[in-house]
C-alpha cells in the first residue's frame, strides 16, 4: 500500500464491508461546519450536489442519498 491508502473493515446495516483502496486527506471545517470534498472524490463516487451524512462508530459516513437505505425506502414506496 502506498502513503494515503489502507485497509479497513467497517459495518453498515449489519454487513461488514472492506474498504482497500480508501484514501485519507485531512480537511479544515469552516466556522459554519462545512467541508470541501475533492472533486476527484465526489466525481469517483458520482456524488451530486445531495449527499446523505451516516453516523457510525466509526464516524461520519458520506454517501449518495439515493444509496442503500435511501434507495431502498425508494423502491418500498413504489
């Protein structure tokens, strides 16, 4: 592995899930709460201007709304 990826395991709805490839950068929150996520992230993970905020014992999980959960409760309520 080279500076800046790991592996890690992490449980989301009772299911473990590896991450190999994950890529760590530090960023600064802003008075006002916010973050700047890299474009090469949001364009790699095809997020658009939504993202859903998961809180896991891990930390704060950023994903597509329209993922898992989200997109579960989508397909009940047709």
């Amino acid at each position: 592995m080279t500076r800046g990826e790991c592996q890690t395991d992490f449980y989301m709805y009772g299911r473990r899930k590896t991450v190999s490839r994950a890529i760590g950068i530090i960023k600064v929150i802003d008075s006002l709460g916010r973050i700047v996520i890299p474009k090469e992230m949001r364009e790699r993970l095809s997020l658009g201007r939504e993202v859903e905020l998961v809180l896991t014992d891990e930390g704060i999980l950023i994903r597509d709304p329209r993922s898992g959960a989200a997109k579960e409760k989508e397909t009940e309520d047709m």
